[in-house]
C-alpha cells in the first residue's frame, strides 16, 4: 500500500471514528424507548398544514 493512501485517507477515519464515538455519546445508538417524548404530531386540519410545516422550519434552538 502507497504510503500516499494513508496521508491522505487518515483524516477521513478518524472524523469518522470520532463522529460515531460522539453519536454514542449522546445516545444516538440506545434504543430504549425513555426518549420518545419528541415525536412531531400532524394534525388532520387541512388550514393548519402549513402552519406546521413553519413551525419546523421556524423554531428556536
């Protein structure tokens, strides 16, 4: 193997490495039913769909 491949490759495991280390972390991987509370309701008024859909798009973090 090309000592090249390496030099340039490397950066890309370890974002990749590091990325999955941080998602479990936070508990991207536990499937544990506890962190269901933040499910998006859609709601059958026909006048609110876009009222919702700004509502997604507009909320503060």
């Amino acid at each position: 193997m090309d000592i090249r491949y390496l030099v340039v490759g490397a950066p890309f495991i370890i974002a990749f490495f590091y990325t999955l280390f941080w998602l479990q972390r936070w508990g991207a991987f536990n499937s544990s039913s506890k962190n269901n509370s933040k499910k998006m309701i859609i709601k059958d008024e026909g006048s609110s769909k876009g009222l919702i859909l700004e509502n997604i798009f507009l909320t503060k973090n």
